[in-house]
C-alpha cells in the first residue's frame, strides 16, 4: 500500500500547529500526529495520512468515503474545563470510532 506524504507549509500570519489524534475503533487505540491551521483543518489532514493498513476493519475505502463527506456530520466538540482539546466521532462501516484530539503546541 502507498503512503501518501502530506507537506504543510506555515501560513501568512501565523505558525502551524501540531495536533495530536488518539482514535478509538474496534478494540484499538490509534496515535497519528499532524500539523495545521486550526481544529477544522487538523481533521482533515488527519483523515488523509491516516495509515488504513494498521487499523483492522478500516479500508482505503472506508476512508475515501469519510473524505467526501468532509465531516459534514461530525463537529469537533471543545471539552468542558479543558483547553485545546476535541472530540468528535466517525462511523466506519457499522462501527463507532471515538476520536479525541488536542492541540499540543500552544
């Protein structure tokens, strides 16, 4: 399988931030880390390097789909008394997948 490799560059006015995803699904726990603008962004480059050949059950195509739909339904949810934090859930075929995020460079 080909990974793909995903450059970011720093934006005019501001420095990317590193964003750190623990996705849970079907029993695991999956670590991945990524650079971005923002929360919304974060997501988004997540989902697209996200390495499918780790994760059981989860296809490349599972993944495209999720891609398209450019998580229309899943908005990152801030968690209460915490700072820089997120959550949101993605449904992967009939499953539940948890996913937590937090922006680990202030």
């Amino acid at each position: 399988m080909k990974q793909e490799k995903i450059i970011v560059k720093e934006q005019k006015g501001g420095r990317m931030k590193l964003y750190t995803f623990l996705m849970q699904y079907g029993g695991g726990t999956y670590i991945e880390q990524v650079h971005a603008s923002d929360e919304t962004n974060a997501m988004r480059i997540w989902l697209k390097q996200l390495n499918v050949g780790t994760i059981k059950g989860f296809t490349e195509k599972n993944r495209e789909k999720l891609i398209k739909n450019d998580f229309v339904d899943e908005e990152p949810v801030l968690i209460e008394g915490c700072l820089n934090i997120w959550c949101f859930g993605i449904r992967i075929k009939k499953e539940l997948a948890l996913v937590n995020f937090v922006q680990t460079e202030v």
